[in-house]
C-alpha cells in the first residue's frame, strides 16, 4: 500500500489533493470556517471513495496550522468509513453500523486497523467501539479533533465519532502508544468530588487537589495551566499510565482533558528525556516492521506545544521521516484501542 499526503498552507483543497491518483481511503484535516466547504468538495472530487476528516493541524515534512491537509492511502488497500452518532449520550445506537463494516473489509488482528476522529465523550465512545472490535481483535488509535464536528463520506457530523477500517492488502498492521512522561516521587491519590461530565478533579486523598498540586510542585494558581506540560498526572491501568491533562482551575478543583473518577488511583508525574524516547520507539517499529509502507500518527496538542517550545518539533518530523512515509495530524486527545489518553502519541504502522 501506499500513503500519499498533500498539503495546501493557503487552504486550497486542490493544491493539497494535486497527486492523488485512485484513493482507496481518504483522511481530511481542515480549518474551522472551511471544514464544510472542504469535506463537500473531496466528495465531489472522489465520489464514493471512504473518507473521514477533522478540524485540526495536518503534518508531514511541517505543520499545516491554519491550511488543509490530506492523507491518503491506495494500491493495496481494503477501506470503510461511517459514524456514530449520539456521541455523548448513545454511540451505541449505531454499533450495527460499525459491525457490518467489519464484515465488509472482513479484517483481523494481523491485518487491520481502525482510525477514529471524534467530537467528544470519548472514553465512552472508545468503549463502544471496541465492544465490536475486539472480538477480532482489531486495533484502533485516533484522536479528537476541535470545534466538536468530524465528516464521513462527504457528510458533517455534531456529536459523532467518524471511523475508517483500513484492511492492509499486503502485510502487517500495528499500533504503538509512546508516553514521554514517568512517575515523580512515590506520590500516590485517590481521587474524590470528580465531576465526571466536566471532567473535574476535585479532591486527592481529601484535599483539595489544586493546593495538593500547588503545594508539591511549588506554583501558583496562574503557573499550573503551563506546568501540566511537565508534571501532568497519571491513572494507572494495569501496566500502563493514562496520561491526564490539567485544563484550567475552578475554584479547589482542577478540570482536565479526560474523565476521572471517584476512587481512581492517580500518581504524579514528569517529563522525561522526550528525544531519547522518540528514538526508542523508532527503534521498536524498526525492529518490528524492517519494510514499512506507512506510518500515520496522532500527535497531542500539549506535545505539540511542548515540542515547538523546546524548539524540537521540526527535528521531530524529521526524526520520525526516518520510518519512511510518515504524516499524521496535532489532536485534543488520543485513542489507543480502548484507552482515552492525553499528551501522548499514537500510531498506526502498516508493512
């Protein structure tokens, strides 16, 4: 198979699309005000070709931050694309759909993968979707786009989950999660007066958890929204850390980019030796996959911020162009099969 991406900083669809030949699966990365626009004129230009897209930064080579941008994928693929509506209060209403796309690509384990851009309520939709994809044992990774609309096969959605099947005719699929962060300390909270439907946190251990933050770090109320690029906290999931984003501070509470609960162990932590990491995982895929027809990525905002900050993220486009053909696109959230993580990096790899 082959992966194409094209890219147009003015926002022209056409100059984006100029080398696409044949696609068998299309990825759409636009502009708040042209999001419409855009998904409607790839409908025209590839009539029923599946496709799925989102309000948000396209990347390959460089970032496309206020343009549209495109991934494609051809020659040797097998593709479907649908949706799931009712995101935040029924996804599962529309799992019939989802199924049956599983029968029609008629994947595996081995052999595909599931991409998902998604509005919101994403653990939720996460656990929807993976109820079906599990019983072949298919992987997903995604993201959550902005402005809470995706597309699918020409259409605009509020409040859905896009998703698109992709089948590898010739070979191997795999996806990766890579966390820059590790634990800090031997700090360990439970979490108490959570309100789940605005994500807030809003006691550790019976504290409240924005002077347990303030207080182990040392910062001020204004100084925390910039220090959760270095010490965001952490929910332990068996041998994994999910990543939690702290969002802005509300009163004692904190809100943050994904769902905690009553009685969630959360730990501390902080950032690592990234670049170390980010050859780590190059490493890995190499070893895995010595041929590689395409990588494609989700990338955090907050990693993106980071990176840029540090004056790394052009070397990181660069580091990982080492793979070969890799794009991807800057998301408010990632998905790695059923997990909902913040400040991380998902990807698909395909042989």
């Amino acid at each position: 198979m082959k992966q194409f991406f094209g890219m147009s900083q003015r926002g022209s669809l056409d100059e984006a699309l100029q080398g696409v030949y044949h696609p068998q699966f299309i990825m759409l990365f636009s502009t708040n005000d042209r999001f419409e626009e855009h998904v409607a004129a790839l409908e025209k230009r590839f009539p029923g070709v599946p496709s799925i897209g989102c309000i948000g930064m396209g990347y390959q080579s460089g970032i496309v931050e206020n343009g549209v941008a495109v991934a494609a994928f051809s020659e040797g693929v097998t593709a479907a694309a649908n949706v799931l509506e009712q995101a935040s209060t029924m996804p599962v209403k529309y799992i019939k759909r989802l199924e049956q796309d599983i029968q029609t690509v008629n994947g595996s384990s081995r052999d595909t993968v599931c991409i998902d851009f998604c509005s919101g309520n994403d653990a939720c939709v996460l656990t929807t979707i993976y109820t079906a994809l599990h019983k072949r044992g298919i992987s997903l990774m995604g993201g959550t786009g902005d402005q809470g609309r995706v597309s699918a096969n020409g259409r605009v959605y509020q409040d859905a989950v896009a998703y698109g099947l992709i089948r590898n005719q010739n070979g191997r699929v795999k996806t990766y999660k890579e966390n820059i962060y590790h634990q800090l300390g031997d700090y360990r909270f439970v979490a108490s007066n959570t309100d789940r439907a605005n994500y807030m946190l809003g006691a550790l251990n019976g504290k409240s958890a924005k002077q347990v933050y303030k207080d182990i770090l040392h910062v001020t109320d204004e100084e925390i929204l910039t220090r959760t690029f270095q010490n965001p906290f952490g929910k332990l999931n068996g041998d994994d850390t999910c990543i939690i984003s702290i969002k802005e501070v509300n009163g004692g509470a904190l809100a943050c980019f994904r769902q905690v609960n009553d009685s969630d162990v959360l730990i501390l932590l902080e950032l690592g030796d990234y670049q170390a990491v980010v050859r780590n995982t190059i490493q890995e895929i190499c070893r895995d996959f010595p041929q590689r027809s395409a990588v494609f990525s989700v990338n955090c905002l907050f990693r993106y911020k980071l990176f840029s900050e540090h004056g790394y993220m052009q070397q990181y486009l660069r580091d990982m162009a080492a793979l070969g053909n890799h794009a991807g696109f800057v998301g408010y959230g990632e998905h790695y099969n059923n997990r909902f993580v913040n400040q991380s990096m998902t990807c698909v790899v395909f042989e």
